[in-house]
C-alpha cells in the first residue's frame, strides 16, 4: 500500500473480546501497514481498551451500548478515503481486506460485502444454531422485497467508500446495523460487490455476543421498519389488497343474497364487509401519499450525495 495518497481506516466495535483484540490488531497491521486501525470499545469490562492500544490501534470508548451505535459514532468521528469494517472477535482473515479493498480502489463499487456463505466455510464452522436459518430468511425477504439477492446479509466484514459511509444514517442500535447496511444500499442504488472470503468460528473461551431469537426478530422488524420507510406505496398496497379481500369475503355473500331476494338480512355483516373494503382504500391512499414523500426525501438524498462527492473529491 505504499505511494499512494489515500487513506485506510480499519474499523473495530468492540464488546468484551479481550481474547482475541491483541490478534485482530496485528493481522491488520500486518496486512494493511498504512491503514489506522481504530478500535471502539463498547464498555467491555475485560480490558478490550487496554489491550488493543498496547497492539497499536486507536482506541475511543462508546457508552451507548449497542453495536448500531457504536458504528453510527465511527462514522461520524472518523475520516478517511476508504472503511474496512470488521469484528474484533478474529473470526474475518485480515489478509481478505485488500480484496476487499479492489472494487472500491477502481471505483467499480461503493460498498463491499465479505461473503461467508458462498465457499461453505460458515457452515463448517459456525456451530450455532439457527444462524444459517437467520442470515438465509433475511436474503430471501430482501430478495423478495427490493429485488437484489445477497450471498451474505449479515456478515460483520465489510469496505465502503467515504461517500457511502459519511451518506448512510444509522439509525438500529444493535445487531441490525448489518441488514441495515445492506437495505440502504441497495435501496439508494450504490454499487454493491460481494467477495467470498473464509470464515472461523471464534476461538475457545471468547463468546458470541449475539441472541439467535432476540436479536433475529429485531432484525425482522428492522425490515418491516425499512420497507415502511423506503417502499411504502408496495406495503401499503399489500395491506390494502388484504383488507379488500377479506372486505370481499364478507360481502360477496351478502350481495349475492340481496340480487336474489332483494333484502339486507345481514346488516353487520354487510357493515363489515363496508369496513374493511374502506380500510382498505384508506391503506392505498395512505401509501400513495407516503410514497410522493419517500420521492422527495430520495430527491434531497441524491442532492446530499452529489455534494458528498464534491466534499470528499470523488
């Protein structure tokens, strides 16, 4: 990485890993000489902090417990030309970052995921259980929602550009900065490329921070949240459709019955049915209003990124 006039900052949340900081720190100082590593302790009680400053790296401390915010405060504190982030459990290969690295360097993406699933090696080494059910139900309802089909959704390796990074609000506090990472992409239309990389389980002693079902349904519901957020007219009509049809089912008898004989012997039924065929529109109406909103919202986005180009010279 020498003669060359731009910057590299390795990324690092942390939470109790003192295990296994010392070697994560060194890996990347190894293989990435030039780049400031930087490592934000996230109120470990091991001595994360200490151990990683001994090793060389930069270390900040994030009181707001959740590895969402420790990223959102990373972003906002810290400049650089390209980001390398990575978990501090040495469960990522430091050697897979200029990798990494290439499709940012030759401006062919804007975000790079290190992808876990493709050459197996997360199946034969992650001996958690519903992991690979988790990380599988997410891709298929990003795919099914946005379009764009990821290898690896959940992965904690990933490179992004300073524009991608300084552009993307942060909002989970927790585990689902990683879904959400990959939903802002793709739904802003940055350039993604995936890079397989190897994958090892943590080593003995050091313990994942991560609840299979807490964590998952949050992710879950960091979907719906976003899907509201950013899709809502197709949301909305899915609502819609759903009450109308369930409007239909309750009325469809009742007009039958009222052609046949002329009479309204159901009347709450028929009320219902009036209802839900209403609330139904409503939800229509609903996500067409929010969905001129979303456009201008992308419209001042798209204005932020241009001037985040400028800003960052890219």
């Amino acid at each position: 990485m020498s003669n060359r006039n731009w910057t590299v900052a390795v990324l690092i949340p942390c939470y109790n890993e003192a295990i296994t900081i010392g070697k994560v720190v060194d890996d990347f100082h190894r293989v990435l000489p030039e780049a400031t590593i930087y490592v934000y302790d996230n109120n470990s009680s091991d001595g994360t902090g200490d151990i990683a400053r001994e090793h060389g790296a930069v270390v900040r401390v994030e009181r707001r417990q959740g590895k969402g915010n420790v990223v959102r405060q990373m972003m906002r504190d810290i400049n650089a030309d390209y980001y390398i982030m990575v978990d501090g459990d040495d469960t990522y290969p430091a050697e897979a970052a200029p990798e990494l690295l290439a499709p940012l360097l030759s401006d062919e993406a804007d975000m790079v995921v290190g992808d876990r699933l493709s050459n197996g090696t997360y199946g034969e080494e992650n001996d958690r259980a519903f992991h690979g059910f988790g990380n599988n139900l997410v891709r298929t309802l990003i795919k099914w929602i946005y379009g764009f089909k990821f290898s690896d959704v959940m992965t904690g390796y990933r490179a992004y550009n300073a524009v991608f990074a300084k552009t993307i609000p942060v909002l989970s506090p927790g585990f689902e900065i990683e879904t959400e990472l990959s939903i802002h992409a793709v739904d802003k239309r940055w350039r993604v490329t995936e890079v397989p990389i190897d994958y090892r389980d943590r080593p003995e002693g050091s313990e994942s921070k991560l609840d299979t079902f807490s964590d998952g349904v949050k992710v879950l519901l960091m979907i719906l949240s976003l899907f509201k957020d950013y899709r809502p007219l197709a949301l909305f009509s899915w609502v819609a459709l759903l009450f109308c049809m369930l409007g239909l089912i309750a009325g469809v008898p009742i007009v039958w019955e009222f052609a046949t004989t002329g009479l309204v012997p159901k009347l709450p039924s028929a009320l219902l049915a009036m209802a839900l065929v209403f609330i139904g529109l409503l939800s229509f109406s609903c996500g067409l209003i929010l969905d001129t909103v979303v456009k201008g919202t992308r419209k001042q986005y798209e204005l932020q990124v241009t001037e985040a180009y400028r800003r960052f010279n890219h």
